[in-house]
C-alpha cells in the first residue's frame, strides 16, 4: 500500500533528525548554549512554573525539557516526545548524566497525534522548531489543543522567511548549483523553503496565528526574534558544523562523490567568506516567530 504525503512528510522529518543524532550529540553544549535564549523565551511565553506537567514537542536530544526539569522541580513532571529514537536515546544520556531521570521522560512516538496521552493532562507545551517539519500543523496544534489542560498555553517556534538567515540562502545557493535533478528531492532542500513539512513552511506570523485559531486556541500572540543559533571562528568551521547537524545536509553528503562534496565545500565557503571577511566572527543566524495560544476555559453553562 502506497504511503499518504503525510507519512511520506513524516519518514522524511524522522530521516533527517536521525542522521543528525550524533552531531547534535557532538556539539551538545554548544547547541546547548546557542539555543538556550530560545528556550528561555519559550519556557517564558508558556508560563511554566514550579510544581506543572510539561510536555516538549520534537524534543530533539531533550530540549528545552531538561531546562524545564529544572524549573518545575520535584513535583512536577516533563515528557519529551520525538519520530527520531536517535534523538530520544540522547536526551535519555543527557538527563541520566543530569540526574534528572526522576524529572524528565523522554519516548519516540509515530506522529504528531499525541495519542498516548489524555485529554487535558498537561499544563503546558513547549515546541522549538519543530512545528513546521510537521505535514499538518493545524492537526498538529490541535492535538496540543487536546492533551492540554483548559487554561494552559501552548508556545512554539518556527523560522520565518529565509531571506532572514543569509547563510542558509548562501550554502542553498551554493547546493543547488551541485545537486542532480534525481537528488533535489531529498529532505528539506531547495524544494522545501515554503512547501509543507519544510524548514521554512511557516514564514510570517499571519500564517502562524491562523493555524493557532483554527485548531481552537485563543488569545494568540506572536513575537520575532532575531536568533544566532551558530557562531564559528571561520567559514570552514560553521560549514563543518552544519554537514553534522542539519539533517538534509548529513543525508545529501552521503549520496555524493567525494569530489563532489569538495567542490560544494568549497563554494560554500568562498560564499561565505564574502559575508564574513577574514578575522570576522562567521555567525549563522536568522529570524524566529513565538507564537503562543491559550485554550478556552469552557465555563459550565456553555456545555
């Protein structure tokens, strides 16, 4: 039986975030570090305090669960849910390595449906960059909807426009120039800067809040940020960083001649040393939408 385009969206996000396992695992704390601001603001937006039940969307290798951990202390309680068991089995090292395997539980799920869980059961959740990787954001969220408690919030992430993050139109420009026509449709390539289930779905806050309202949210609000989710002393450094962490790239490599892979390397950063000149900070960096809903309290003459 042939597969829908949602699982066909799905395999391809489960894909990518397992191929990149290992080099989210390798560059941990500095992921940890250029990361945290966002985590900081979602955990803010959301309203997470001492004593809730949290849940993390698209977890990745634990994160911002294992910073939530910390905040709801002993009687709360943080599920991260993920496609990718890679990425689940380093978030399980990082939190026993924390010691906050009592605090924190981490589980591969199938999809974004959140099935396993009751309805109303979590105060509040968090989804950083992951909301866009999803086929259906809309079924997505209302799913966040369902399992959330009347009153609680919901607040994820997504990137805007990618005319926002100069270096990731430089190293596609450059990647383009090089892909056959036969790998174009590997994940998250040119192809998916504004198609469903890619990196850069989600663009503008309009299209964020009307995903929100459908699902059943209210009081939506959204803010930008400006991001740097990467810095590195050169060019070649942030590009080798980028081959281990950044999915499609990792998958893309690996179906590559080596000389192939060299001449797109060196474009890459021949491009990127025009934006950066020598001696320069090389700073990945970009634009982020917060947007944060509420579901309705239903008052009891309204059933």
């Amino acid at each position: 039986m042939s597969k829908s385009q949602d699982e066909i969206i799905r395999d391809r996000a489960r894909m990518e975030w397992s191929a990149a396992a290992p080099g989210w695992k390798k560059y941990g704390k500095d992921m940890f570090r250029w990361m945290a601001p966002i985590s900081d603001q979602l955990i803010k937006s959301a309203g997470i305090s001492i004593g809730q039940t949290v849940l993390d969307v698209a977890t990745g290798t634990g994160q911002p669960a294992l910073t939530i951990a910390k905040i709801v202390g002993r009687n709360g309680k943080v599920i991260g849910v993920d496609l990718s068991p890679e990425m689940i089995e380093v978030a399980k090292e990082e939190a026993a390595y924390l010691g906050l395997t009592n605090k924190v539980h981490f589980q591969v799920v199938k999809d974004e449906s959140l099935s396993m869980f009751s309805d109303n059961t979590f105060d509040a959740i968090v989804c950083r960059n992951g909301l866009m990787f999803m086929p259906d954001p809309v079924k997505a969220l209302k799913a966040f909807l369902r399992v959330l408690k009347p009153g609680g919030r919901s607040s994820v992430t997504v990137w805007s426009s990618p005319d926002k993050s100069p270096v990731m139109r430089a190293v596609m420009k450059e990647i383009s120039k090089h892909v056959p026509p036969d790998l174009e449709k590997l994940p998250s390539t040119t192809a998916s800067l504004g198609t469903s289930g890619g990196p850069f779905s989600i663009s503008n806050v309009d299209m964020l809040r009307d995903y929100f309202l459908k699902a059943g949210f209210s009081n939506f609000n959204a803010d930008k940020i400006e991001v740097t989710v990467a810095q590195t002393d050169t060019a070649e450094q942030l590009w080798q960083a980028m081959t281990e962490v950044t999915g499609f790239l990792v998958l893309l490599l690996s179906k590559l001649p080596e000389e192939k892979k060299r001449a797109i390397k060196n474009d890459v950063i021949e491009s990127l040393s025009k934006i950066f000149p020598s001696g320069v900070p090389v700073k990945f960096t970009g634009e982020l939408i917060l947007g944060t809903g509420t579901k309705p309290v239903v008052k009891e003459n309204q059933v």
